[in-house]
C-alpha cells in the first residue's frame, strides 16, 4: 500500500504531466486522449472501491465522494480525444490514398500509347 501523502503526490505530479502533455502541439489528440482517460479512468476506479465515497446503489455519489465523481468529466473529455484522433488519422488515410491514386492514373495515362 502506498502512504495517503505519497499518493497524493504521484496523482500531483501525473496530473501536470498529462497537462503539459495536453497543451504542448507535437502530441496528438489520440495520444493526449488516451492518457487522459486512463488517468481519469484510474481516478473513477479509487472513487468507486473507496468505501463512503458512493451510496448504497455504489453509483451515485455521496457528499465526500462528489470531489472524485466529477472526474466522470475528464474521462469523458479523453475519450472525445481519442475520437477525434482517430477520426483524423482516417481522414488523413483516405486523403494520402486519393492523392497515391490520382498520381498513379495521372501515371497509367502518360504510358498508355495515343
């Protein structure tokens, strides 16, 4: 097990990281995406095993589990992301794969004999 204080650093210090490595531009949305919802992922995970943090259905939370229940949002945020991410990586697949295309038409024509 890990101290209360050590805990609460480790979540400091990966919570600047992933937000360094949210706002810098040379890391893509699907990478940012996917760290941040396993971030938020693992938050959701303590809210939820923790004892007292939800109601006895063990999904609404309860007063002291609302600070841990928020981060349902972040999840959330990094998963619209990923989407995002891969949504481009496919548009800029189809793009390359129209352009290969056209140069190798534009190619066929050139050699076909008039």
């Amino acid at each position: 097990t890990m101290a209360p204080e050590q805990f609460g650093k480790a979540v400091s210090v990966g919570e600047m990281a992933l937000g360094a490595a949210l706002l810098t531009p040379f890391v893509s949305p699907l990478v940012a995406g996917a760290a941040l919802a396993a971030f938020s992922g693992g938050l959701l995970q303590t809210y939820r095993k923790t004892p007292g943090m939800t109601r006895d259905d063990g999904v609404r939370p309860t007063q002291d589990g609302l600070s841990l229940a928020k981060d349902v949002w972040m999840f959330a945020t990094g998963l619209a992301l990923v989407l995002d991410g891969l949504i481009d990586d496919a548009k800029g697949a189809a793009k390359s794969t129209k352009k290969a295309t056209r140069k190798k038409a534009k190619a066929f024509k050139k050699a076909l004999p008039v």
